[in-house]
C-alpha cells in the first residue's frame, strides 16, 4: 500500500512487532476489559505476530484477533486464538471496527449487546497505539446473529 509502512519477515508476510509498547496496551486492554466488564478484546492486526507473547498477555480472556487477510492471522488459531478476517485493507480502521464487530457477531463469537476493548493501530500504521472501550447495544441490540448474516 503507497505511503503505508509495514514491517516484513523474509518471505515478504507482513509482521506485527510485539513491542513493548505492544505489550503494554495489551496489559491494560487486559485490565479495562475486567474494569469495564466487557466481554472480550478485539485485537486488530497489521500482520502476523509472537502469538505466544498475546497469550502470555492475555492469560484466559476471550480475545479476538482480526486483521484484513487469512495471512496476516497466520498461527494465530494454532496458538488457540480466535480469528476473523475482514478482506479491508484499504478501509479506514474505525470501518474496519465496526465491520469487526458485524463479523463477530455473524459468526456468532459475540452476542450483539456485547461490550468490547479493541486494541488496533488508530496513528501509527504498523504499530498497535490505540485502545477503545465499544458497546454495541445501541447499534446492533436488536439484531440477531441470522439477521446479520
């Protein structure tokens, strides 16, 4: 994508560092999804990553990963994450979100009242730098799984 940095491993994949500041957001997605009670965390990705430093991060949480192609998830669900795909990539991310949570309630990983912390990369292509606090019911409360699909 022109304009848009993107790190690569040697077979040209796209990679998501963990960084630690990565690994900071993610501790404290982990501490407002229980102080917000909210049922999981969307975790949107550039590309794959050390899916077994999310894991450590993240303990038992429910945790959605979602990125806009199959390759970018890549030994994500080997590493007992649940994945969605979005087929987006030239989409802005709060598109992406929205559609993330449509995704996830098709697919019915979420009910549609469900409260989310989504951590993304909202500035800084490439790097995770952004955490929200989202609630469906407003947009999605009625709505069931088969109505979404």
């Amino acid at each position: 994508m022109p304009g848009r940095w993107r790190p690569h491993s040697d077979d040209g994949m796209k990679f998501q560092k963990f960084t630690p500041q990565f690994a900071t957001i993610l501790d404290l997605a982990v501490q407002l999804r229980a102080g917000t009670q909210a049922d999981a965390i969307l975790l949107v990705m550039d590309g794959p990553t050390d899916w077994s430093q999310i894991q450590q991060h993240i303990g038992s949480e429910k945790v959605l990963v979602v990125a806009d192609l199959a390759e970018e998830l890549a030994g994500a669900k080997e590493a007992g994450l649940t994945t969605v795909v979005l087929e987006m990539e030239d989409s802005p991310v709060i598109e992406k979100l929205t559609q993330a949570l449509l995704e996830s309630v098709g697919q019915e990983l979420l009910e549609p009242g469900a409260r989310v912390i989504a951590v993304y990369s909202g500035f800084e292509p490439g790097q995770i730098d952004s955490v929200s606090f989202l609630e469906m019911e407003e947009h999605l409360g009625r709505l069931t799984a088969r109505d979404l699909r």
